[in-house]
C-alpha cells in the first residue's frame, strides 16, 4: 500500500472519528439541557447511541430523548448539506455571485414560506 493511500484512509478515518464525538457531545449538550440533574451518564448516551439495539442503563425516555437529539442533529446538517449544493447550482448558474447574496436570497424565501 502507497503512502497516498494510507494518509487517506488515515484521515478519513479520523474525521469520521471527529464527527461522531461532535455529534454526541452536541446530543448530550441539548440532552443536558432538558434533563438537568436528570442527565444519565454520558458513557451511557454514547454507548446507547453508537448501538440502540444493545442493552442499555437507559430508561425509555431518555432513549427517546437522545434519538430526538440525534435526529435534530443530523436534520441541520442535511439542511446544511442541501444549502450548500443549492449554492453552487445556483453561482455555477449565474444566478448569484457571493455567499451574502445566497443566504439574502435564501433568507427572503424562507421568510416567503411562513
């Protein structure tokens, strides 16, 4: 195996790393908020999380409440995702020029929609 490969594979494997502890500790973040005191341990969340169909310390509303978090989470980030091809559409189609007048436009349409 080349070098190239292996620094690939290698940071790959370290921004799937990156991600997921992000993801779980903005879940356990907005799990913290709601439960207060309440909050089970954070190894428990993470444990549940990374296998939901493993036996877990969890009750079955805290299970209910990390999966709300995670899934409000990977929401913003698909949103996010979707934005940002609907910004290189919409540049390579010379239909914008910068970013601010992506999110102007963007903005306008969203306030349009409620």
């Amino acid at each position: 195996m080349d070098g190239t490969k292996f620094n690939r594979r290698f940071l790959k494997m370290l921004l799937k790393m990156q991600c997921e502890k992000e993801t779980l500790d903005c879940v356990i973040h907005e799990m913290r908020a709601v439960l207060g005191e309440k909050m089970p341990e954070e190894d428990a969340v993470r444990a549940y999380l990374k296998d939901p169909g493993k036996k877990t310390t969890l009750t079955v509303g805290q299970q209910v409440l990390a999966m709300d978090k995670l899934l409000e989470d990977a929401e913003v980030n698909f949103h996010m995702i979707c934005d940002m091809v609907r910004y290189q559409n919409m540049k390579e189609a010379g239909m914008v020029h910068s970013v601010d007048e992506f999110l102007q436009l963007l903005r306008s349409g969203r306030t349009q929609n409620e």
